[in-house]
C-alpha cells in the first residue's frame, strides 16, 4: 500500500510538470514564473525551498547530537532574511532573471560568466542533499534500497523541473508547504509531552560554541542575505510590497520552527542511544510516531524534498546556461537549460550516493559559495566598483579558501573559513575603481 501511494505521488509530480509545460509562453514563464507572483506564492515558495530536507532531517539530527544548540540553522536562515530586508528596496527593479545576472551589471560579463560557472559546481552538493533525503524516505515506504532511492527520487526531480520550470515550481510550493507544516506541527503536538530525563546540552555548549555560530551566520545565513535561491524567488514577485511581506512572513514562520525542530531532536535524544547513520527523525516517525501520523510525515517530508531540489535544480542550471549565452532571455536559453538539468541532475545523484551525511553535503556547499560571492555581491549592491580582473581574483581566492577551511573542519578550519572573507575584502577594495 505504502509502495503505491509513493509512486502515485511520484506520478502526480511529473502530471503537473506536464500540465505547467504547455503553460509555459516564453522565457520569463520559464525562469521567473511571469513575475507576477503574489505575497502567498512567494512566501510559501521560499518556505518551501528553504525547508528541504537539508534544512529538516539536517537540523533534527544537528539537536541529536548538540542538544538545543539545534536552533541555530533556522535562527540563522532568519537572521539572513532579516539582513535582506532592507535590500529589497535596491533590488527591486533589477530586471535580470538571477544572481550572476546582478553581479554582470556591477563588474561586467566576464564576473557574469565566472559566476554562472561556479555557483552551480557549488549547488551540485545543495541538490544531493535534496536526493539524499528523498532517497532515505523512499527507502522506508518500498522496497527499493538507498542508491535505487537516489536514482528514482533524482530522475523524477529532473524530468517535473524540466518540464514545468519556475512556473510550476512557484505554483505547487505553496500546497508542498502545506504539506510540510501539518507534517512537523502534528510530530510536534506528539512528542511535546514526552519528559525531558536526560541531559540535554544548552543552546551554545561545547559541541558548538560562539566560533561555530559566528562560522555558521558567515556560511549560512549570509546565502539568505545573498543568494541564488532566495533572489530566483524574490525576482518573480510582481513588486516591492510583495517582496517585503514575503520575507516577513518567512521569518515569523522559520522562527518558531527552529523550536520545533530542536524539540523533536531532544526527543530524539530521550528514545534513542545510538542512530548511527540513519536520521533520528526518520527513525522517530518509522519507530515511535502512530502509523497514520508517520505515514503523513513522511510525506512531508517528500513534499519538502521536491520542493527544494526542483529549486535548487533550476537555479544550477539556469546559472551554467549564462556560461553560454549573455542572458536568459530567448527560447534557446530555455532549450540549453533544460539540457543542463538532465547533466546537473545526473551528476548530484552520483554525489548523493557517495555521501551520506545530509547536512555536511549541505554546509560544505555553501561555505564555498558564500566565501567566494557573498562580499562582491553584498558591496556591488551599495554601488561599490572594482575591475573584473580583481573581482575574479577575490572570488576564486575567497572559494578557495572557504573550501579549505571547511574540509579542515574544527576551530582551525573555522578561523580559515573566516579568512576567506577577510581575503575576498581585501583585494576587492585593494583593486576597487578610484572613481569610488
């Protein structure tokens, strides 16, 4: 029974691919949804996307094993968006379709292009970990072991993302949220009564400590002040009004579920001892949650998944497409696109079966985009200049470094990972225009 629910839902995803395809008029359907969505479409469309299953099973697991410190991840995705806030008001008419696009009309095409070639490298670890945890929910409701769970999970994300695009992505985010918030909410309702008898670990400990959050707002919040994702959602809004009510209701959203996330992990904590490399979550809903409740949790979470990856898929390879042509807008931008996520797609499964730890997969892959673009993004919206060489520099010596940084890991790739930054500033404004 479980097994048929699961393929049916597979095929009703791929169904409104194909409704969306013969929707779908030009360029600006396809990547920018029109821009003519509303305050509900873009705030549950960001919702969705954040709340993957990196951002989910990522942050239960994170209190599994740092107690309350599990907060963070979703206090700091608030913290980012509330950053971008007062951005709004000098992105609103940018007229191009992504980030790379933005940067181009700062420092020039050849930033455009180095951009749009390493922002999706970066986003091919965002999209495994969607797949991984797609795959590990197929797992529990078939048959089908993990790496099978990968391939069936990433090929139904490519074939819907290719069909539909942006329009089909921004119009089902928001019946995908609903699904992921009765999800959470009713685990919570049902593990908020059990008695805390163990030790739980406080908000900052020593298993993550006041480096560790000042290397996390560095890495992760700063790719919801400035990155791909969030800015592919806020261009499709029909204007500023929408733009700002969206982030706000993300924020009071996202709050109260950093709560709810480091809740079900200490739960967590209560009835296991030991998980091993299984989500603690997943293992609360297949052990200790009424069948009817992990049935639909489960759920959820897939909802959550595909809402994330389909995202996440199209921005990687919208990005790679601007290697190629000057910009989006044309029919072939859309044909090039759509060659690039059966490529980009196939590449993160085959990422998504090597790794196995969802949240690593995640955070690895944003600390080298944000040490890389976070600095000249953030300053080129300001006004500030620097000449293409230099940008370029900045940016593969802050990726660079990042990477190292991360790869190190402990306090001493901490304080690298917060070089990079220190590095990407002072050759931007080392090299900047002297008219600035």
């Amino acid at each position: 029974m479980k097994e048929l629910l699961l393929f049916g839902y597979f095929l009703l995803v791929i169904l409104v691919g194909i409704l969306s395809f013969n929707k779908i008029k030009n360029d600006k359907d396809f990547f920018v949804a029109g821009k003519s969505a509303g305050i509900f479409q873009v705030s549950g469309s960001l919702l969705a996307s954040i709340l993957g299953s990196s951002a989910i099973i990522g942050s239960v697991d994170f209190a599994y094993t740092s107690g309350w410190a599990g907060i963070w991840l979703m206090v700091c995705a608030s913290l980012g968006l509330m950053g971008l806030y007062p951005l709004v008001k000098h992105i609103k008419n940018f007229q191009g379709y992504n980030l790379p696009s933005m940067l181009g009309s700062f420092y020039g095409e050849e930033v455009q292009r180095i951009s749009s070639f390493i922002i999706p490298i970066a986003w091919l670890g965002v999209v495994a970990s969607q797949i991984m945890g797609a795959a590990k929910i197929v797992t529990i409701l078939s048959s089908l072991n993990y790496v099978q769970g990968v391939w069936l999970s990433g090929l139904v994300f490519i074939v819907y993302t290719i069909l539909g695009g942006q329009l089909s992505i921004i119009k089902t985010d928001v019946i995908q949220l609903m699904f992921i918030l009765a999800g959470l909410f009713f685990t919570f309702v049902y593990v908020l009564p059990e008695p805390i008898t163990k030790e739980i670990l406080p908000v900052v400990n020593y298993k993550f400590g006041i480096m560790d959050i000042i290397v996390m707002i560095l890495t992760y919040s700063t790719t919801f002040l400035v990155g791909p994702d969030i800015y592919s959602r806020l261009f499709c809004a029909k204007d500023e009004n929408t733009m700002r009510k969206s982030i706000v209701i993300t924020i009071l959203v996202l709050l109260p579920l950093a709560f709810i996330f480091a809740k079900i992990g200490v739960y967590g904590i209560q009835m296991f001892d030991e998980v091993g490399r299984e989500s603690v979550l997943l293992m609360i809903a297949n052990e200790k949650l009424p069948k009817v409740l992990g049935f639909f949790l489960y759920f959820g979470l897939l909802s959550a998944v595909i809402s994330s990856a389909d995202t996440t898929l199209l921005t990687a390879s919208s990005l790679f497409t601007q290697v190629f042509l000057k910009d989006l807008k044309s029919k072939k931008a859309i044909f090039i696109t759509r060659i690039l996520m059966v490529v980009f797609g196939l590449l993160a499964i085959l990422i998504a079966v090597k790794m196995k730890y969802i949240l690593s997969t995640l955070l690895l892959a944003l600390a080298v985009y944000s040490g890389a673009f976070i600095v000249p993004t953030f300053v080129g919206i300001f006004g500030f200049r620097a000449k293409k060489e230099v940008v370029i520099l900045a940016i593969i010596a802050g990726g660079v470094t990042a990477l190292v940084g991360k790869l190190m890991g402990g306090d001493r790739g901490n304080y690298i990972s917060i070089l990079a930054y220190l590095i990407n500033i002072s050759i931007l404004f080392l090299g900047k225009n002297k008219k600035n």
